[in-house]
C-alpha cells in the first residue's frame, strides 16, 4: 500500500492545515447553530414551564360573590374584600325594579350603596382588620337598625378558601351563621360548597345549602333553602373580561318562579 507523505514544508503544511479547518469549521457550523438553538429552546421552556407551575401554585384561590346566597356572601363585612365595583340590575318579580349600586374604597373602609326604583336603598361600610378578620354593618330602607357582621378566613391558598361569617340582625333580633370552602378542581374549574342557618331565641328560622362552580368564563350557583317551604336559587355570571361580568338569576320557591333578575358588573 502506498504511504502518503504530507510534504515537511512549513508553508505547504500551514496552507493544508488551514484548508482542513475552513472546510471542518464550514461543515459543523450548522450543527453548533442547530445545537445552541436547541439548548437555548430547552432552557426557555423549562423556565417557562416552571414559572407556570409556581404561578399557579401561588396564585391564591380567588374572592368573589357566591350567588347560590347560603353561604358568607351578604355578610355586612364581606364587602371589603371585593374591590371596587359598579352594578346594575332589573328586577323581575310582582313589582318589577332597577338597582343601581357602587362599592367604592374610602380611607380604608370600603362604601357600598344603592338604590332601587321603588324608592328602597341600601347603605354598608366594612373594613379588614389585620389579615383574615373583617367587620361591618348595612342599613336599608326597611331595616334601619341595622345588620352588623364579621368574616373570618384562616385558610387562603392556592388549593383552598375557606371563611365563615356571623351576622347579627338589630331590627328582627336574629342571628346568622354561614361558613363556605373553595377549591380548585383543575386550572380551570374551581368547587364552592356553602351552608348557613339563621335563629333567634326560641327556634331555626333558615337553613341553606349551596354550591357554585366555576368552569372558565362561566360561574354557575345553585342554592337550597327554606323551613316548611324550599326555596330554590340558580344564577349565572360570565366573566367577559375588562371587568365586565353580566349575570342573572331566578327564585323558585315550592315550584313557583316569585323572581328573577338580569343585572351587569363592571370591576373599576
């Protein structure tokens, strides 16, 4: 076999060596391109992957209005935690009636007030006290004693809400109880499940069961309710963003529709 000798000249030697590098360099460019993309788009993704994963982990579970209306939500001091807020509706029962209403901050305490067309208003003012405590008290046309109330929520996380409320009616002289819990069931999909009982000295006045659940953009609520009587709530709200959160609603009560309203939230 024939034995090829590179020639020993210094300058046959460099120009043969620098031919070998270009043509080696020009061969595994587009590998080291493809490769670096490649690391580059594995450590993206992972970064991504994993800061989704914490942000849903830590994102904890959110505060809004349970309309199935047997758990904490209509709790005077509930108010402040839901932000600042426009609302209006029609109400469709014997006397047919709009309500305009608006939450408002003020110097820590949170404003509610409205107004309905049959000349009823609604007056409330709450505030937090620490984390998880919450006191207040609504006064209406119809009952201007007043309700005074507190919430409490020892657990808020991620994977649960949980809170309860006492309220205490001055004009009726009767109290309420009412505790609800919150979780999520997937990223999308979140399960409340409430009950409450109201009673004065002598016997139960109310006892209510509820669930609301959140599947995406749509909230639905469903509530039981009633002593001698059942009483029947369902509603619907769709969240269709930029704050803007229509709803409706109908009672059912022994199998009777005595009311049903379509109303419209817009989150300031």
């Amino acid at each position: 076999m024939k034995n090829v000798m590179l020639s020993k000249n210094p300058a046959t030697s460099g120009a043969l060596e620098c031919a070998n590098n270009a043509r080696m360099r020009k061969h595994f460019r587009p590998c080291r391109v493809a490769n670096r993309f490649l690391y580059a788009s594995l450590l993206v993704g992972t970064i991504m992957i994993a800061s989704t994963r914490m942000a849903f982990a830590q994102e904890k579970v959110k505060l809004y209005p349970n309309y199935s209306f047997q758990g904490v939500f209509g709790n005077p001091a509930l108010f402040t935690d839901l932000g600042d807020w426009g609302y209006m509706s029609y109400n469709m029962s014997k006397e047919p009636s709009a309500t305009f209403q608006i939450s408002n901050q003020f110097r820590g305490v949170q404003l509610n007030g409205s107004y309905t067309s049959n000349d009823s208003w609604m007056a409330n003012g709450s505030m937090g006290i620490g984390g998880s405590l919450n006191v207040g008290a609504t006064f209406t046309s119809d009952n201007k004693n007043g309700v005074v109330g507190m919430t409490y929520r020892p657990i808020h996380t991620g994977k649960n809400m949980t809170q309860a409320g006492a309220q205490f009616d001055l004009g009726s002289k009767t109290a309420k109880l009412a505790a609800e819990t919150r979780f999520p069931v997937s990223k999308s999909m979140e399960l409340t499940v409430s009950g409450n009982v109201s009673f004065d000295n002598n016997e139960v006045k109310n006892q209510g069961f509820g669930l609301q659940w959140v599947i995406g953009k749509f909230r639905n609520s469903f509530g039981l309710s009633g002593i001698g009587k059942t009483v029947v709530d369902i509603a619907e709200q769709v969240n269709l963003g930029n704050g803007i959160l229509p709803d409706g609603g109908v009672k059912i009560e022994n199998g009777k529709v005595t009311g049903s309203w379509l109303g419209i939230l817009k989150l300031f």
